[in-house]
C-alpha cells in the first residue's frame, strides 16, 4: 500500500510539474506580447505611428 502511495505521489508531483511549466511559459508570452503592444512593436501599432508621424512632417514642410 506505501508503495502505491509513492507512487501516486511520483504521478501527480510529475503531472503538477508539466502543468507548471506550461503555467509559467503561457505567462511570459503574455507579459512578452504585453510589453511589446505597450512599446509599439506590434506591427499594426507601428504602422500607425509611423502614418501619423509622416502626415505630420508632410503639414508642417507645407506651411
């Protein structure tokens, strides 16, 4: 029965291990995707600052 019990434990402690890993990995891609939209790297972010940024040096070469 101890030896049951051992090995009960080794499966869980194994699963609970995969699952953490995965727990962990599943963050830092959000908080890498997070910090990238906040930065502007996003590609569809950048495009836009980049448009705004054009529009603007174009009004102020005019006037």
């Amino acid at each position: 029965m101890e030896f049951l019990a051992e090995l009960l434990g080794g499966i869980v402690e194994f699963f609970a291990d995969i699952w953490l890993d995965h727990v962990v990995d599943r963050f830092r891609r959000w908080r890498k995707k997070k910090k990238e939209i906040g930065s502007g790297k996003s590609p569809g972010m950048g495009e836009t600052q980049e448009r705004i940024g054009s529009d603007d040096s174009d009004r102020e070469k005019e006037t």
